[in-house]
C-alpha cells in the first residue's frame, strides 16, 4: 500500500500555495479536504524552505501549528520542520510523523526522538543544513552523496536509541539534489538501489517541483498531469510513501491501476 502525504502549508512563501492557508480557517478547512481526497496523512508545514523562502522565527512557526493542530486531531499528522525549538514541540503535541529536510542533523534532539513513538522522515538534501540553494550537482554524483549520507546519519540515529521501524528515508528532490533536472531524474530511476541497501520505507515528494517544470514546460499551477506521472514511476521503482499537493488525482491512478490488474 501507498501511503499518501497531503501537503499543508501554512506559509506565506510556499513555491505553488504561498498565502492561501495562512488563515487558519482557510488551513483546517484544506486540511480536511486533502484528507477526504485521499491523504492518509497531513504533512504540515509552517516555514517554507524552497531557495526564495523567507525565514520564520521558532514561535512564530509554533504560533502557526498551534492555530490549527486542535482542529485536525482526527487526522494522522506529520510536522515538516527544520527547527529545534519546533521539532519538540511538535513531539510534545505526540505528531505522528515528524519530517526534517536536514535529516536530523541536531544530535541534541536526540534524546528527545528516542523516546517518542513518532515516524521520522530523514531527508537527504545537497544543502544538508538550512533551506534549499541553487547549486550544480553533477548526475554522476549524486547517488553517492546520498548513500554516503545515509550511511552516516542512520548509525548515529540508531545508536542515540532511534529503532529501524520508525525510520523513513527521503533522497531529497528538486532543488534539494541541486538545479539540473537530470540529478532528480537520476534519483528517481535509481530507487531500487536505496530499498534494496538500507530495507526501510522510501518517500517521495516531487509535487509541482521545477525539475518537472522543466521538462514540460508548465507553470506550477499546471503541473498536476507532470507530477502525477513522476508519482507513479516512483511508486514502481519502490516508494511506499508519497507527499503531494493534489491527493484525489494519485489516489484514483492508484485505485484505475488496481482495476486494471483486476
């Protein structure tokens, strides 16, 4: 089974939606919708961290959470953040899921994720601390760069008492791999070799996200035919987790695909 991540975020900067959840209302009310689409978990986010974002202070980002986690308790929720300060709290709040684009590169939350129960999504990104950048990566590199990566951050995770069973490894995509459209593609095709080395749940997020843009070029309001297509190969190639904008549209490609192999 596919597990779906309905992208929320509560940003005034995202690079497709900046602004129209800041309202909580407005938030919850999508939030609710990602979930009746087919989002099996809200993957919320407070503070962008594509290359054009702006910073957001900790209590801000907290302020934000807080505006609407009440209200979408019924729902799975995973809290993508970078930040320390908002990462407990996130945990204190017992998320489901807790997603970092640094792949927890703090060892002082350590700690603090060995004895919570949530899923952790570790990210790989060329960047490895802080928001996307525009940088080359060459294609040929970028497979090692990540394993390398990997590598490293599940044995430390592992020894700081972080079990194997709620890890989650993201290879990054878009900008996070750098600005060539071909390192993205590169990763995607080569998933097979991330499952088979490390046996752990793969997720993917290639949403509306400029190395599809690329291609096609379609704005990122166009870009819904373009990342469903990348959804699916990526689903073929071994994802077990996807994070999207649209839920609907990958849940009846899933549900066509299943008919179709009666």
């Amino acid at each position: 089974m596919t597990t779906i991540l309905g992208i929320l975020n509560i940003t005034d900067d995202s690079f497709f939606d900046g602004g129209k959840y800041l309202d909580p209302a407005a938030a919850i009310a999508q939030g609710r919708a990602l979930a009746a689409d087919g989002a099996h978990v809200l993957d919320i986010g407070a503070a962008s961290s594509n290359p054009d974002s702006r910073g957001v202070p900790p209590e801000k980002e907290i302020a934000r959470l807080e505006a609407v986690l009440p209200a979408l308790s019924g729902i799975p929720l995973s809290i993508d953040t970078f930040s320390l300060p908002v990462q407990r709290w996130a945990l204190a709040q017992n998320v489901a899921y807790l997603n970092d684009i640094e792949g927890f590169a703090d060892a002082a939350l350590y700690p603090d994720l060995a004895v919570s129960s949530a899923k952790l999504i570790v990210m790989h990104s060329v960047q490895r601390r802080g928001a996307a950048t525009r940088v080359h990566v060459p294609p040929s590199e970028i497979m090692d760069r990540i394993v390398h990566f990997f590598d490293a951050r599940l044995a430390v995770l592992e020894a700081a008492g972080v079990t194997r069973d709620r890890l989650i490894l993201d290879p990054g995509m878009g900008f996070f791999l750098g600005t060539d459209p071909e390192t993205s593609f590169t990763v995607l095709r080569r998933l097979p070799e991330l499952a088979a080395r490390y046996g752990l749940p793969l997720l993917v997020s290639v949403s509306r996200k400029s190395f599809l843009r690329a291609v096609t070029g379609r704005h990122a309001a166009e870009a819904g035919p373009a990342s469903l297509a990348a959804e699916l190969f990526a689903i073929h190639r071994g994802a077990n987790f996807i994070r999207t904008h649209t839920p609907a549209a990958l849940r009846d490609a899933l549900m066509l695909e299943k008919a179709l192999r009666g």
